[in-house]
C-alpha cells in the first residue's frame, strides 16, 4: 500500500511539473490596424476580426489559452507569427482576441499562457509520382517481320540509288557574324533590359542586421537606416510631443523604442512664420473613442501627457 501511495505521489508532482511547463507570465500586446492584411511568419495574412496570435516558441497552430491576470477574463488564439521580440512580453494577440479580454483600452496588461491544444503535425507525402509509366501487362507484343532472304536483299540493295545528303546550311550567315564580332563602344548606352538586369544586382547591396537604437544608446552623430512609410490618412492617434529639430525628433523616437513603443507616427508640418515642427503620434486606432482609452492608459501606466488627433484632418502646412 506505502508503495502504491508513492508510485501515485510521483506521478502527481510529474503531471504538475509538466503543466507547470506549459504556463507562462508577463506581458500581452496586441497588434496595430496597420498590420491588416499583411503577411505573417506563417505566410497567412494578418486578420484583426480573427482569434490569432503572435508567439516566439510555440508551432504555428497551436491554440493558447490567454488568461489576464487583473480581471480572470481568457480568450483562445491560434499561433499564427513570431514574436513579441521586446523584454517581458510573452503574447501579442490580434485586435478581436484584446477586445475579448478588455486589451484594446489599456494596451498591454499581465497575463499567463497555457496550450490548450497541441499544433497539428503536417503528415508528410512519401509516394512520390511515377516519371515513367509503365508497361501493361496485358499488352501484347507485335510479332517481328520475317527475316529477308539474303539474296532478295542483295537484289533490293542494287536496285537503290545512292541518297544524297544536302549540305547543311551554316548556323550563322557571314553577315550576321560580322555584326556579332563588332565591339561595342564603352561609353554606349546599355539597352533597357540590361539597365533592369543592373538596377536589380545593385538593389541587393550588402545585407547588414540593424539594431533598434533605444534611448540610452542613442547619439547625435552616428549611421542610422531609417524606412521612411507614408500611412493612409485615417482614423484617430494619441500626440505627444512636438519637437523643432531632426536631432530632439530622433532622440524622442529611440526613448519611446525603449519604453517598448512600436506604431511611431510623426506629422511633419510648417509653421506660421516658416519654422518646422515635428509632431511625433502614437496610433493608429480606427475610433476616436480607443484613441481616447490609449490616451487614459498612457497617463495611468506611463506617466504621459497627451491628446487625441484625426489623422485625415492632418495638413502639410498651416
């Protein structure tokens, strides 16, 4: 009896393990509208109404139970892209599974992950297509013609004329090899095709990793790559900060990259008396009701200060 109460013992604390193994804690985020439609790590397209989400570990679909922590509400997403690559977030959930659990109005919040159900294996093809069919069986064989008699052969060998073969004709006429070994000048123009040919080696270029510069490593002088998008003129954004210089603007990006910020707009817009000014907005959110919720957790969460903006009102110059 001791032994069988051991054995059961054991057995207890290694399920309790294993699904210790299967829970994880820290931070949800959930994706920008600005990823709508676009691909993800899987090669399926990013759909905000749809239940997905973004895992660093985890097979591509697999099904997480997301459970947030402050208010005990879960919703299950299916493992779809890779990430959230930023310290301490362990999920990041599509706009559908947030607003399941209350997401979309605080913008991130602690949450435990569990599986709820394994990935499926892709069951691999093992017979491959036949390249040569094969022949029937019941296919009879055409019987061969009778031999010749040699006599009769030598007869019919006489009786033929001798076969001419025609001269073949050269591959390339005189003419034209006397074009082909013209040199062509070094200075001429190269034809279209070849430009293209050209513009498409040189595009490659070298394949540096870059690395996201946060606030503390950010310096004034330095290389920088920077991908400059032009975002469709919609919807609402929560404002700032607005800055007169390129330097205080890139600094106060490389700040909010290390307070984990993402979705970095800046409006760049001139003033009354000629002077720039850069507004730098975070967004975007398709009402301005979320954008007014963002703007609420950002001055409960992160001690910022700002206001909501409509993007499409936003102008080049006043």
């Amino acid at each position: 009896m001791k032994n069988f109460l051991k054995i059961f013992f054991l057995n207890f604390l290694f399920a309790s393990s294993l699904l210790a193994q299967d829970e994880e804690f820290g931070l949800a985020s959930y994706y920008s509208d600005l990823f709508h439609g676009k691909p993800t790590a899987s090669g399926e397209p990013y759909d905000k109404n749809k239940y997905t989400c973004a895992h660093k570990t985890h097979p591509f679909g697999t099904m997480l139970k997301v459970t947030r922590l402050d208010n005990n509400k879960t919703v299950q997403v299916r493992v779809t892209d890779r990430g959230p690559f930023i310290s301490g977030r362990v999920v990041e959930i599509s706009k559908a599974s947030a607003d399941a659990i209350g997401l979309v109005q605080d913008g991130s919040a602690r949450v435990k992950v569990e599986v709820a159900q394994e990935a499926k294996p892709v069951e691999a093809i093992t017979d491959a297509p036949k390249s040569v069919t094969e022949k029937p069986s019941n296919t009879e064989e055409k019987p061969k013609p009778a031999e010749k008699d040699a006599v009769a052969v030598k007869e019919e060998e006489k009786s033929k004329k001798p076969e001419v073969k025609p001269t073949a004709e050269p591959a390339v006429k005189p003419k034209e090899a006397a074009k082909d070994t013209k040199a062509i000048p070094v200075n001429e123009k190269p034809s279209a095709k070849d430009a293209k040919k050209t513009e498409k080696t040189s595009a490659k270029g070298i394949d540096n990793k870059a690395v996201l510069v946060k606030g503390s490593q950010y310096e004034t002088y330095d290389l920088f790559e920077i991908e400059l998008k032009k975002p469709a003129k919609k919807g609402y954004g929560v404002q700032v900060a607005v800055l007169s210089t390129q330097d205080a603007l890139f600094k106060k990006i490389a700040d909010l990259q290390e307070d984990w910020f993402e979705k970095i707009l800046v409006s760049v817009q001139k003033g009354a008396k000629g002077e720039t000014a850069y507004k730098v907005i975070l967004g975007s959110f398709e009402t301005e009701k979320e954008a007014s919720s963002y703007k609420n957790s950002l001055k409960k969460n992160k001690k910022m200060d700002g206001f909501v903006v409509d993007l499409s009102a936003l102008e080049a110059s006043k």
